[in-house]
C-alpha cells in the first residue's frame, strides 16, 4: 500500500510542477496572440485528450516527466500560413513578448515555490536562516577547534555566509586537505579564523561523510510578517544553494553521482510522505525551484538555450540559422537525456547498493 501511495504521490507533485510550468508558457502565449496548438500534460502516448472552445487540445500523455506547450512558429514560420496568420506565430511577435512567453514557465516556478514557503512558515513557524551555532558537540572537530555556542558564522573557506543553508553546502564540499577556514563571530562580538578537520564517519553501506560536531539553534519564529520574510529569504537562500551545487560539478567541488533523476526523486517522496504533509509541501517547493533554475540555465533544448538563442539574435540583428540552431538543440538534447540516465543509473545502485 506504502509503494502505490508514493508512486501517485510522486505523480501528482510532477503533475503540479509541469502544469504550473507550462501554463505560464501557455498564458503569456494566449495573451501575446500566439496560435497554441496543444497544452500538454506529460509526455509520450495520448491518455485523454479533449479540444477546448479556444481550439486548443488539452492532453494527458502516459508519461509525467515532462509536459509543453505547442505553438505556432515557434522559432521559425514552419506552419501552413493558409490557416494561421502570420502574425499569430510565435517567431512573428515583437522580441519582449517572445521572451515573456520564454521564461514564464520559470517564474511561475518560482513563484509556487515562495506561496509554499510563506505557507509553511504561516502555519508551522519560520525556522531561523541566522548561521548561528546553537550547541557544539564535546571531543568532535568544531569544539577542540575552539568553536562555541552562540558564535556567528561569517564565512567558510573566503566565502561569504548569510544563512544556514550556504554554510552546510560549503560545509559538504571538497576542501584542499580537507582543512576548513571557518571565520566566526564569539558571542564577546570577537572575531576569529578557526580550522577545522572533520572526522569521517561511515554507514552501514560504507558511504563516508563528514562530522564537525555543529548544531544549530533550532529558532522559529511564529506570525505572518515573518512568514512571508522567511518564505523569501528561503527562496533566495534556496536558489543560491543550487546555483553553487552547479558551478561545484563544474569546479569539481562535487561529483556528478551525486546528483539525483526520477528514482532518487521517487526515494526523497516516499521519505516526505512518512514525515509528513509540512515535508511534502516543502519538497515540492523544493523541487520547484530546482526545475525553475534548470530550466534557466543557458542550455541548449531548455527554456535558458531559446532565451540565449533569443539575446543573440537581438544583439546581432538577425536570426541563427535554422538548420544549425536545429542541430545545437537536438545535440544537447540527447546529452542532457544520456545525463539523466547516467544519474539513474546511480540512483539505482544507491537503492540497491
């Protein structure tokens, strides 16, 4: 019963995160007078479809990762203009509408992730973002390092720290010598440099992490007010996470493996469901803004390639060609189809491992 709890359970976040993206695709394009030929949910084989008064087929497809939006002229005038306008192409309408139309989808992303947040904080409180150190754990790294309860975390190997959320992130990445240069404020409002080794401890399954023996306060704040700060601040806090887990895969600070496709997805639903509803609202808040910033990212076959696909023609002047802006999307297509399966691939192992 547990399993096919989480599999509708797992369906029905993808589902919320597709529709919520793809229907600001679709709105800005209804609006902008762009010619839609289908809103899907969910991709391969048609489940059910239905055709609205606005012309539009409405679909679901047998599989959820994934859903669009299919316009007309979307890049180039590639419909039969004998039954649709010119001007209700996509490629046809002025440059700032082609770029609202674009990243809707992300906003809207966005967007869902912070009314998450504020909810959560509204109704369970607003845990406090403040790197402060709550307690420091006797004989571990932290405490013979010289840390303290009550000291401000100010940076962490040069890097600037505001929140929690940075300071753990940083605190999981590769270090040369795996020494860290922890920058403190003392509760005497004296600042120190500490360096600190942590000990490695492993599972049952033999995977190593990392223990310096710091825990946090544990705050939370209760009111509205604080609610909507902390749903921002979360956000903003969460984004800046994500966009460092990027550039560490490409800096080597982390390695591909440990990332997670459709399968460590499913996992982190099962162990959301067991916790709880304020769980399960913040992973989809979560994940929200992770297919958000994806999404973005100046990549070929996502909405952030047709962005910059977008900015060069304005800056040049003139249209890519067709056929070689073709060929660029359908390459980083299937590199980014041969990423997910290397990712689930991993995923399994780790299940099964």
């Amino acid at each position: 019963m547990g399993t096919i709890l989480n599999i509708l359970l797992f369906i029905f976040i993808l589902g919320i995160l597709v529709f919520v993206h793809e229907f600001g695709h679709f709105l800005t394009a209804k609006r902008s007078g762009v010619y839609i030929y289908e809103f899907s949910i969910g991709m391969g084989p048609e489940v059910k479809s239905i055709k609205g008064k606005d012309g539009v087929k409405y679909s679901i497809r047998a599989l959820p990762l994934g859903g669009y939006v299919q316009m007309a002229g979307e890049i180039y005038e590639d419909d039969d203009t004998k039954i649709i306008p010119k001007e209700k192409f996509m490629c046809n309408r002025p440059w700032y509408q082609r770029l609202v139309i674009l990243v809707a989808g992300v906003f809207n992303n966005f967007l869902l992730a912070i009314v998450i947040l504020v909810l959560i904080g509204a109704i369970w409180g607003s845990p406090s973002l403040v790197p402060e150190v709550g307690k420091v754990m006797e004989g571990y790294p932290a405490e013979k390092a010289g840390m303290q309860a009550g000291d401000i975390i100010k940076s962490i190997n040069g890097s600037k720290i505001t929140t929690w959320d940075k300071a753990q992130l940083l605190l999981l990445l590769k270090d040369k010598d795996d020494v860290y240069e922890i920058k403190v404020e003392h509760p005497d409002k004296t600042v120190e440099t500490l360096k600190i080794k942590p000990k490695l401890v492993k599972d049952e399954k033999g995977n190593e992490s990392k223990m310096f023996g710091i825990q946090t306060t544990g705050e939370v704040k209760h009111g509205f007010l604080n609610a909507i700060k902390y749903g921002f601040e979360k956000f903003c806090s969460t984004v800046e996470q994500m966009w460092l887990t990027v550039v560490s895969l490409f800096n080597g600070g982390l390695s591909v493996k440990s990332l997670s496709g459709p399968v460590g997805i499913y996992t982190v639903v099962g162990a959301s469901r067991k916790s709880g509803i304020q769980s399960v609202l913040f992973l989809i808040a979560y994940l929200s803004m992770n297919l958000g910033l994806m999404n973005i990212l100046p990549i070929p076959a996502l909405d952030g390639g047709h962005v910059l696909f977008l900015i060069i023609e304005k800056i040049t002047g003139r249209k890519i060609n067709a056929e070689i802006e073709s060929k660029i999307t359908v390459f980083f297509f299937f590199l980014l189809i041969a990423l997910m399966i290397y990712v689930t691939i991993f995923d399994i192992m780790r299940i099964f491992g």
